[in-house]
C-alpha cells in the first residue's frame, strides 16, 4: 500500500503551490530582512510560508511528524522506523529570495521511516514544479527520467554549492554554476535531458535537501556522498539533520564518472 494516497499527493501539490504563490507576493513587497543566529538570511515570508504549510499539512495528516528549517530544535529526533514524517523548507534560496531574484522554491519531502518517498519542489518565479508519486517523478506534470548516457562537453553542467571551493578543486571542461537554492539546483538533475546537467554537489541540512532527493531517485538519479559513501538518513537525523558531508545528485549510472571532476584540496 501507498503511504499517500493519489489524493493525498493532489493536496500536497496544491498547499505547496499555494506556498509558492503566498510566498513570490511578499517577494514583490518591501522585505523585512533579517539575520539567523549563524548569519544566514531569513525573511517575514519564510515564516509566514512555514506556518501556512504546517497548519495546512498538519490538518491532513495529523499523525506524521514535523521537521522544518525556522526556529526547530534540532536536537530532537523525530524520525522512527514506523514514521511519516513530512520536512518542509518554506524558501530555499531565502538570501535570493531576498534579493529579488527569481531562483529559490519552496520544498517538502515525506519520508516513511527514514526512507525518502515523495518530494515536491515549486519555484513559483521559475514556473518549475517538480514532484514525485513514490514511483515517478514530473516536472509541471511531464514524466521525467534522466540521461545517463548525457556527454560531457563546453555546455554541460554542473551546479554546487558555494562553499564547496573552500575543499575541493572543480575540473571540469564544462559549465561550473551556483544558483542560490539547493533543492532546485538538486532538482534539475532529474530534468537533465532539457538542462544538460550531470551533477549538483551541495551539503547544508536535510530540509535543504528532502524535497529534491525523491525527485531525484525516482527519475533514475543518484545520490551519494562526495566520498562515495551510501546515504544513511537515519546518521543525518542523528547528527542534528546536518549532512556530514558535500551530497553528489548525479545522473550517470555509475559514481566513478562523475567523482573525478572534484579534487580534495
């Protein structure tokens, strides 16, 4: 059986949408911008979006836990083996959004267990939607599966986070960029037959991420850590829902193509 129904899935699509929309109208006002305790930005709207979306989702599903990226305590560990839990992102790319450009989404992901399973990732400025039912991943409603098969050459892409040049050299004969939201950079892998992307490299929490990775996998992408290791969900939530370290989303079919083109330093 399905952990979320079809209708289920047509809610979550349609709050998340809503989000988007609640979201790109503060966007065009007078933000009220403000710095976190680690001086990453967060705005009125990143607030307001993740309070529509946890009233809204908690009303539909009352037994699953909730992790979020605004003022939750990460020391606690919500996740168990028999759980649902639903990790919202009310903007991701809050310092973009800040900014008055269009790169940034708001992302959900629903996990069963410690298992990743469906993911909705919407960039209202982008008119990008990207989902998954468990089995499938879409994009505005297409089916999406990636490339393996995808040539390295002058315009093919890889997208990482920005820090990443503080470890690691990049070497690659193609396009090396950085937008500003990690689950929609994440998120375009799975759409690389249009977009010509082979790898998004990035680290940050969970919530960063738990929207875009199900997208991913469902699509026949990858994701493993940048030293090859398997992703244990279970270790993230354990270590405060921080990835341990730099998460490759790739689209070749075998890791070893695509590591080579990151040198430690």
């Amino acid at each position: 059986m399905p952990v979320l129904t079809g209708s289920d899935i047509t809610i979550v699509k349609e709050l998340v949408r809503d989000a988007g929309s609640l979201a790109h109208e503060h966007q065009k006002m007078n933000l009220d911008v403000r710095r976190k305790a680690d001086t990453t930005i967060v705005t009125e709207a990143d607030y307001l979006v993740q309070e529509m979306l946890l009233k809204n989702l908690k009303s539909r599903f009352p037994r699953a836990n909730y992790v979020y990226e605004e003022d939750f305590d990460r020391s606690i560990s919500l996740f168990t083996e028999d759980s649902l839990s639903i990790v919202i992102d009310p903007i991701d790319g809050s310092a973009m959004f800040s900014m008055h450009l269009p790169i940034w989404c708001v992302s959900v992901g629903v996990f069963e267990g410690f298992r990743p399973v469906y993911g909705f990732v919407y960039s209202p400025a982008s008119d990008l939607f990207f989902h998954c039912d468990g089995t499938h991943s879409y994009l505005n409603d297409v089916p999406l599966a990636v490339d393996h098969d995808l040539r390295v050459e002058s315009e093919t892409n890889i997208f990482y986070a920005s820090e990443i040049h503080k470890s690691y050299r990049v070497c690659f004969p193609g396009k090396v960029r950085n937008l500003g939201s990690t689950a929609l950079q994440a998120s375009l892998v799975a759409d690389n037959r249009r977009n010509r992307t082979i790898a998004f490299v990035g680290r940050s929490f969970l919530w960063d991420w738990a929207g875009a990775i199900p997208v991913i996998l469902c699509a026949g992408g990858s994701v493993r850590y940048i030293n090859g290791a398997e992703v244990d969900y279970r270790d993230i939530v354990l270590n405060r829902y921080c990835l341990p370290d730099f998460l490759v989303a790739y689209s070749s079919r075998k890791f070893e193509e695509t590591i080579p083109f990151f040198v430690k330093l």
